[in-house]
C-alpha cells in the first residue's frame, strides 16, 4: 500500500492525467487509479471529490452533468487548456524528484 501522504501529494498530477486522456467522472477516475496502481493506490469520495472542486475553481477542469445510458445523471470532468499546462509543470516537478531519487537510490559505482 501506498502511504496516504505520497498518495494525496500524487493526486492532482494523477487526476490531470487521467482527463487529459478523456473526460470521466468521479468514481471511474477512483477505480482507475485503483487499477494502474494494483491496488495499491486507495482513493475515497471524500478524498477525491474535494480536489476535483479545487482544480475547477482553478480553472484546471470543467464539469457538466450526463444522462448516459438512460443511468442517473453523473458529473463529468475534462482537462482545460490551463489545465493541460498545469499537468505539464506538475510533470516536470515529479521528473525532477524522480531523477533525485534515482540518484539517491541508484549512485552510479566508481572506478578504481
């Protein structure tokens, strides 16, 4: 299992990501961070719908609600042009830490 502090700090580029993959709402975008991570990623409504609130006062992602498949209308979400650059700046930012890390974990042996 993922901690909780890893996973909260992952949430929006995760989210970002998702979308810029195609409009979802917000239990499809629990079961498929579930599914990418193994399960090993836990989501809750209670966790995810309050950063999707966030993001669109941010003006990152937009909302409208669905009637699909003559099921209960659901609220779907899709990445905005902001958005799509906020997702670009939060790639960067975990390319950094990731190279840091791999530093830190891999050091490259010397010659002797």
């Amino acid at each position: 299992m993922i901690s909780k502090t890893l996973t909260a700090a992952s949430t929006k580029p995760i989210i970002l990501g998702i979308l810029k993959q195609g409009s979802s709402y917000g239990y499809l975008i629990i079961k498929k961070i579930k599914e990418l991570s193994g399960g090993k990623m836990q989501y809750s409504d209670g966790m995810l719908y309050p950063v999707l609130h966030k993001m669109e006062k941010d003006g990152w992602i937009e909302s409208s609600w669905s009637l699909k498949n003559e099921t209960r209308p659901r609220k779907y979400y899709e990445i905005t042009t902001l958005g799509k650059e906020a997702l670009h700046q939060e790639q960067s930012q975990w390319a950094q830490v990731n190279s840091v890390l791999n530093q830190i974990w891999e050091p490259k042996t010397e010659i002797q």
